[in-house]
C-alpha cells in the first residue's frame, strides 16, 4: 500500500511536467534502454521550492554541461557499435531514451517516464499492480543517473519492478547492497586508507558532501582508517545549498585543526565550492586527498587560484581508452549543424540541437574525467547488450524475437563477463564493477593543468605507490608529516593523550621492561637472562628422585640404627633372628617404596609443569616448577622427616658405645645436619618471598646432602684410606668383646 501511495503521487507530480519534459534523444529499437545524463546544470537542483513540486525545466537552466555532452554522445556511440556488430545482438536492434536529468525532481520525473506504459486512451501512466511480473515498461534498463543521491531515488523506484540499473560514476557505499541496488562502481575508501597509510598520515581532516554519497564515504572511512592507525582531526559535512557563511566556518576550521592532510569526501559540486573557499582564504601548504568523482573534474582543477592550495592526490577510476569516440562525436557535430540549419525548430532526435555541440570547441575537449565516465556509460550499454546476448539465445544463431521481462534480463546482466578494449567487464556479488583505481596527482605547468599517475590499486587491498613521481608542494620535496604526535623512541612508551589513539606523550619504560612494537602502550617484562632452566622432564624428576633417594638413604641409615641396636643392645637372638628373616633388606624395600607410591599418586593428581616468574626479579625471568608444593610432594617430605626422627633416636641409644665403634655417632650427627636444614628452609620460606628463596631450597638440599655425605661417610672413606687396621672383622670382633665383657 505504502508503495502505490508513492507512485500515485509521482505520477501527479509527472503530469505537471507538460510536452517540455519529453525525451531529448530516442531510437527505435526491438528493445530499449534508458540514459538519464546531465545535460545541463539546474540552479534550483529542486531545493527552496514551496507549494506543489515543479520538475525543473532543464532547458531553462543556466548552462549546460560538457559532461554530460560525452556521456550522451557515449551511449550513443555504444548502441551504434551493438547495432552494427554481427555476433552480439543478430537480427535484432537496441533503442534508446536518453533523458536530461539536471536536477532531482528532472531526474524523478525521467524514471517514472522510463517505468511507464501508454493506457488505451493514449496517456502515459505506471500501473499500481500486487505483482509487476509480466509489466513491461518502456525501457528494460537504465544507464545512469550520476550522482549518488539521485541514484539512490532511482534505484529505489526501479528495484520494485526489477528493472536493472548501472550507474557509470555513482559509487556511494550504501550502492555496494545487491539485493537493493544491483550495478553500481565500486567506491575507493580502502585505496583512499591505503594511501594514507602508506605515507605514513595518521591525522587528517576528513569532510564530505552534506548527502548519501559523502555520508556514506565518511562512515565506511570511520570504519575502515582506525584499523591502519588513522585518525581524524576534523570532521564535518560541506552544505548541499553552498551556504557562504557554514562553508567558510568549515573551510576555517579544517585549515587550523592541526592536520596538514585532509580528505575531501564530496561530489564535484560540492568540492568546486570548498576549493573556492579555500583559495578565498589563503590556505597553502596543504595535502588536499580526492575521490573518485572529482579528483580529475574539469569543475574543480578549473576553480581560479586552486593551484596555490598545495599538494593535490585523488583516487581515480582506472583510465580507459574508447577508440572511435572522437571521430563519432565530430560526425555528430557536422549532423546537427545541418539539421538546426535546415529547421531552427524542431523536436528533438538523433540530430536534436538541444546536443548541438558549440562551435567554440576549446571547452568541450573531453578530459579524463569525461573519458572515465564516457568508458563506463559505453560499458554499461555494452554490459546490457551482453545480457540480451544470454537471454535471447543468441550464440546458437540469430537472436530469438521475443518478449522480455525486466526482471529476466536483471538475471542476465549480473552473470555477464566480457572484455571490452582490453578491460575485463563484471559484476562482483555486491554488483560493484570489479575496475582497479589509479592514484594521480594534480600538476601544473604555470596555468595549465595536468595530472600524473603515481600509483594504482586493486581490489581487494593491493596498493602500488611510486613516490618517485610525486611532487611535493614542500622545501626540497620532502614528504609532509600529518601525525598528532610524533613517534616515541627506543625506551619509551606511549600514554594516551585525549580521546584519539593517535595522540599521545612518551614516557621512559620502567626498569627491566622492552616496548612490544606490536602493542605499543603496554610495557613488557625485559629479558636480560633466565635463571633456573628446569624443562618439562625437569619439573617431573626432579622432586620425585630427591624424595625417593633421600628416603632410600634414611632407610639405609635406619636398618644400621636398628643393627647397632641389636648387636649392643639385645640380646643375640634377635639379631640372629633379624639377619634371619632379611630384615635389613626387607625394611629398606618397604619404606622406599612407600615412598615411590607417594611420587606415583603425585603424578597421577597434579604433576608439575614449566613456569615462568616475572616477580622475583626486573631483568631476569625465573624458570620454576609449579605444583611443587602439591600436598603428595608435601606428604613426602613430612614421610622423609618422620623416618629421620625415628632414624635418630635409634642412633641416639648408641651414644654410650666404644669409642673405637662410633658409626651411631656418625649417625647422629648427620641427621642433626638434615634436621637443621630443614627447619632453616622452612622458617624461612615463612617470612620471606622473593628472588632469593629458591636458592634458599636448593642450599637447604645441598647442605642435607653434604651433612650425610661429610657426617656418615667421611670418616668411613678415611678409615679405609687411612687407618685400614681398624677396618677388619677382628677389630669390630673384640670390640664387641670389650663390650660385653665391662657389663659382666
């Protein structure tokens, strides 16, 4: 319903048009296309009008466009290619309506006239129906419009009969949603950031023009600039209506922002009016960054004085060569000068004087940007003669005649994929042409203009930039710097400053800390060396083998406690029966192997792994072991130290025994050694955590070992070395004979 509401008022809006309105230019064919071009320039462009809407009569306008001169005579040129060609449109012919669009509401009024079809009483009128399947229109697809904004309104009309549009030089991003508007050029704000980013510019004015097309460039920029670090430092929207006062507050306040970049985002119209602004205002020593729709227009390098400004890049449709064109346009020139001196007034057609080229030629020589836009205008025609090809059938023979939907040939034109003077002609899946851009630069040879291609870029993200050919507006062409703060150096580190990541003050790094340049604001622990070392295999063994070898030794020391007890002690039964029985061997196997069930359930729960310690010290990283404090690891510790304290008792009862048999002695005292440097890493572990406590471990580890290796076995080793008639089984004999004879 809300649909028919707008028709019907459209369609009000077309009656008031009247016979001036018609179309400028028509062919003949078995089947039509529509071009709505800018044949002239509108002062009202539809804006400030009161009351009921009045289509702008174009020939009332107050100039007339070059431009639009050559893109009509583009089409032109194409359908009488296809026309002529024998293998693409056989036996059939393409016509054409081409329609002056030089404002909204001309432009409005073209597609409501494209989408019509004559009732029987002869008037022109588009149908309010629940289903336009079998509607056929007066042309099945449209080139053109050229601006954005006005694309959008048309796109919108005719995606609800699915009639195919492709646009030849809109390219706003809100264009790139396939399933609204279906062809359109892709936009240039990856190969905008790129370029950016490669001259190393990360804080730039930003402005756009006050419609879709700037709003939607400023959005995707928002989106795409801060993933290459860029900034911005200005934003804001030119005026649609060119209000003096707004613009000159705008054009202040990108001049003083602090960016010697900006990134004019606008359409030629709006560009020309703040280039003009800026040269009223003296701004120099700028880089001016332009898109794709005027970065080589003729409206904007023509403003008086822009060759002052400073240093002017752009993004431009890659450029393209139409053999022929000339030679076709300078035939229709002399058609038209015939015909306007054989009847001053006639109606408009193939030789209409309305397209009559002056006879003063130097302003109407097609430029590049003529020549961009005259390429696509011819590839669009060509695209959609392509797609007549598919659906007619005919690369079986002659081309079937037949009745055609405009939703059927939609179908076809976005599969098509052809070469046209050495370019690749497609739709990608957004149904963005899939051309590369060219960056060029704007150069002067004192009033003439010129440009030079510097670099160019490739979807989706390749970008080649020759910086050689750039010319600099700076002292000895050095490379303008646009950054909000300059880069740290070495040992310092970034602190935000404001709302913008790109603005910022250094400060030194802390001691023993390194600057990650892939995470530029936060410090990192600085590796000056690595104490420890202790690898996987490391952190499994190591415990494991002290526990079990330390309880193998007590429970070595243990069975000779318990044998110098019998021997001196008991009666000699009990050792007979102790000997008898392998107690010595027996006792040794079951308390280590209690111990190594320990090391086994330690494994099984929670087995230590690498890790590294940052806090123990500012230049170094500690390798440690984790889950060495695990309660299996603890409970084998405690184990160890209950056999050392029965260990010692029984050594103790052998204080009062010869003092040529002092094994018991030995003993003791080596046990008094492990026992003191245990309970010295414990109480210290307590009370102090740092660097120092894992050396603290270790010496406790080491003065046990040392305490039982000096304390038990010393003197044992300097018996054997030394005194070797102590060491015999007679002199341990009367010994014990001694012994037993002081008790009787």
């Amino acid at each position: 319903m809300r649909m028919g509401l707008f028709v019907l008022f459209a369609l009000s809006l077309s009656f008031t048009c009247g016979q001036v309105c018609s179309s400028a230019l028509n062919l003949e064919g078995d089947y039509s296309i529509a071009g709505l071009f800018p044949l002239h320039r509108s002062s009202r462009a539809g804006q400030g009008q009161v009351g009921r809407p009045q289509v702008e009569v174009c020939l009332r306008a107050p100039s007339r466009s070059a431009h639009g001169y050559h893109l009509v005579q583009a089409m032109r040129f194409a359908v009488s290619e296809v026309n002529r060609a024998t293998d693409l449109l056989p036996n059939v012919t393409l016509g054409y309506e081409i329609y002056d669009a030089c404002g909204p509401l001309a432009n409005l009024y073209a597609t409501l006239r494209l989408l019509s079809e004559a009732d029987r009483a002869g008037r022109v009128a588009v149908p309010v129906a629940a289903n336009y399947t079998f509607y056929r229109p007066r042309s099945l697809a449209a080139i053109g419009p050229d601006s954005s904004q006005e694309a959008l309104t048309t796109a919108i009309l005719l995606g609800a009969f699915l009639v195919p549009e492709v646009s030849y030089e809109a390219t706003s991003p809100t264009l790139s949603q396939r399933r609204d508007f279906p062809f359109f050029p892709a936009d240039g704000v990856e190969a905008l950031v790129l370029l950016l980013s490669s001259l190393g510019w990360t804080w730039v004015g930003l402005v756009g023009s006050d419609n879709d097309y700037g709003r939607q460039g400023l959005r995707m920029l928002q989106e795409v600039a801060p993933r290459h670090g860029i900034c911005f430092a200005y934003q804001g929207f030119l005026p649609a209506s060119g209000a003096d006062t707004e613009l000159v507050g705008i054009v202040r306040d990108v001049s003083s922002c602090g960016a010697n970049v900006a990134v004019v985002f606008a359409n030629k119209n709006s560009a020309r009016a703040f280039m003009e602004e800026a040269v009223r205002q003296n701004v120099t020593g700028k880089v001016w960054v332009g898109t794709e729709d005027w970065s080589l227009s003729t409206e904007v390098w023509s403003v008086g004085g822009v060759s002052g400004v400073g240093t002017v890049l752009g993004v431009s449709v890659e450029q393209a060569h139409l053999p022929g064109m000339q030679d076709f346009e300078a035939v229709s020139a002399t058609r038209t000068d015939a015909a306007v001196s054989r009847n001053e007034g006639e109606m408009c057609s193939q030789a209409c004087s309305r397209l009559r080229r002056p006879k003063s030629l130097t302003d109407w020589e097609m430029s590049p940007h003529d020549i961009q836009g005259a390429f696509s205008v011819y590839s669009a025609v060509y695209a959609v003669a392509h797609g007549l090809h598919r659906l007619l059938g005919c690369h079986t023979g002659p081309c079937r005649k037949q009745t055609v939907y405009p939703w059927q040939l939609l179908r076809e034109v976005r599969e098509v994929d052809f070469n046209l003077s050495h370019r690749r002609v497609r739709f990608d899946e957004n149904g963005d042409t899939a051309a590369g851009y060219d960056l060029v630069q704007w150069v002067w040879e004192g009033q003439e203009w010129g440009y030079r291609v510097i670099g160019s870029f490739e979807q989706p993200d390749r970008l080649d930039l020759d910086q050689e050919k750039i010319r600099w507006h700076t002292q000895d062409n050095q490379v303008p710097t646009s950054v909000c703060s300059r880069d740290c150096g070495a040992g310092e580190q970034k602190v935000p400053q404001g709302t913008h990541r790109c603005c910022f003050h250094c400060v030194a790094c802390l001691p023993g800390t390194f600057l990650n340049r892939s995470g530029e604001w936060t410090q990192e622990r600085w590796v000056l060396g690595s104490k420890g070392g202790s690898g996987r295999l490391g952190c499994l063994l190591r415990m494991p083998l002290y526990n079990v070898n330390l309880s193998l030794c007590l429970s070595c020391m243990l069975t000779r406690s318990i044998q110098i007890a019998l021997i001196f002690k008991a009666a000699g039964g009990l050792y007979d029966t102790w000997r008898r029985v392998k107690g010595p061997a027996l006792l040794i196997v079951t308390l280590t192997g209690l111990q190594g069930l320990m090391v086994v359930i330690s494994f099984a729960t929670n087995h230590p792994t690498p890790r590294r310690d940052y806090s123990l010290s500012a230049t170094s990283i500690f390798l440690l072991c984790s889950s060495e404090e695990s309660i299996p690891v603890v409970a084998g510790g405690v184990y160890n130290g209950f056999l050392g304290v029965f260990c010692f008792g029984l050594s103790y009862l052998g204080k009062d025994l010869p003092s040529s048999y002092s094994e018991a002695k030995c003993l003791t005292f080596s046990l008094m050694v492990y026992f003191t440097s245990s309970i010295s890493y414990v109480i210290a572990s307590s009370v102090y955590v740092g660097r120092y406590l894992s050396a603290m471990y270790v010496a406790s580890l080491l003065v046990t070992l040392g305490g039982v290796s000096t304390g038990y076995f010393s003197p044992k080793v300097f018996l054997i070395l030394f005194r070797p008639e102590l060491n015999t089984n007679q002199h341990f004999q009367m010994s014990i004979q001694r012994r037993l004879c002081g008790k009787i």
